[in-house]
C-alpha cells in the first residue's frame, strides 16, 4: 500500500501541487519505527478479541521524530468513528502549515496514541475500508485542490459543490444540441443574470432533493 499512496501522491493533482512547489507530502512507514527485530508493529489486544492492534511505541517513534523537526498544526488520525469530514473542514485544514495524517492499518491502534498524540480525528463518511490510507488520499486531495494555485482555475474551485452550502448546478458543453438533447437555452442567451439566477434556482432544488440536510439550520455546519 505505501506504493500505491506514493504513486496517487506523485500523480494527481497532489502531484502537480508538488512539481509546482505549492505543497510537499512526505510517506512514512511505521514498519521503520518497529522496535523488536522481526519488524512487528502490532499485537494482540489485551482483553481479548479478535484482530490485531497497532502498537504505541512505533508510532510514537515515528511522531515524536517528526515534531522534533518542525512544529504541527494537527496529527490527524484517520478513523471511521472520527468526526465526519465536510469541505468546512478542509477549508480550515488548508490554512495550515504542516500536518501529520495517521493511517492505522489493522483493526484498530493504542488507544494511549488517540489520548496522548492525536489532536483530531477525522472519518472521511460512514462505511468502513480497510485501512486509513485511502481516507488519508482523501483528505490529501481535498485539501490540496484548495491551495491557491494548485488548480488552474481557482474560480472553479470556489464554485464547487458544499463551497455555498448547496450542491452543485448542471453543466454543459458543446455541441448545444447532442441526440436531440438540447442545452438548456438560458445557458446559450448571453444574459449572465439570468444563468446566475437559473444555476441557483438548479443548485437550490438539487440540495433539496438530495440533501435537505444542507439547507436546515439544525444541519451540524
Ligand atoms: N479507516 C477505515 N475506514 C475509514 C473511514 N470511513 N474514514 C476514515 N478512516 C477510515
């Protein structure tokens, strides 16, 4: 898996961002940080149960190495019961200036490491993969589209889906009319008041379609 993790950061557009100087993202594989001979960075939980756990001092090794070279804003642990990530959140993350993103890989890690280490706690939606490093790629590519820079067109990325609190409006390109489906006609008028108005009227029904949720006040945003 870091392999694969290497190869989404150098392509992508986290690769871009890093040929572009905009942003650095370093891997680190906590089987450098194991402590016994054969490597091992998990154990059996104490109590019993199934699955192995990851153990403290590795990551700790790890963590306090990094701090000790520069300062962090956050150690993020990726996990599904952490909070429920929203472009709120990866908004604020992107004003950062240096953050650690812990993948665990097993069924679960010290707890000694939540308590002592991590600072957040993030779930990128409700479902369970098998390993924090997806979410970490996630997280990665979220925050890295916000960085000025990183994509061409910031204006697009300001005008993404949940920047407004709505979903996004439909779009079109050329041809205007493809297998007798025509592009809606306001979009092809000129008059930028009435498109502004009719892609707010399209966002607003979608989200209320969609996601009701969004548009309440009792929504967790
Ligand atoms: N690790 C496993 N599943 C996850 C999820 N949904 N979000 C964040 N980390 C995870």
């Amino acid at each position: 898996m870091p392999q694969a993790l290497a190869s989404f950061m150098q392509t992508s557009i986290v690769g871009r961002g890093q040929e572009k100087g905009l942003v650095e993202v370093v891997l680190h594989n906590l089987h450098d940080y194991a402590t016994d001979k054969f490597k091992h960075i998990d154990d059996t939980p104490y109590g019993g149960g199934a699955g192995m756990i990851l153990q403290a001092e590795p990551i700790f090794a790890c963590i306090d190495k990094l701090q000790s070279e520069r300062s962090y804003d956050d150690v993020i642990f990726l996990t599904p019961d952490g909070v429920r990530l929203t472009q709120n959140v990866c908004a604020e993350l992107s004003l950062t200036q240096n953050l650690i993103l812990l993948a665990g890989h097993y069924k679960g890690i010290d707890q000694r490491v939540r308590d002592v280490l991590v600072t957040r706690e993030v779930s990128i939606g409700d479902y369970v993969l098998t390993g924090g490093e997806l979410p970490a790629a996630v997280l990665t590519d979220a925050i890295v589209r916000l960085l000025p820079g990183v994509v061409g067109d910031a204006e697009s990325v300001l005008d993404d889906s949940f920047m407004h609190g709505l979903l996004d409006s439909p779009h079109y390109t050329k041809p205007a009319e493809f297998r007798g489906l025509k592009v809606p006609e306001v979009l092809t008028s000129g008059n930028h008041a009435a498109i502004r108005s009719w892609r707010e009227d399209m966002a607003r029904t979608k989200t209320m379609e969609r996601r009701p949720d969004m548009l309440s006040d009792t929504h967790e945003e």
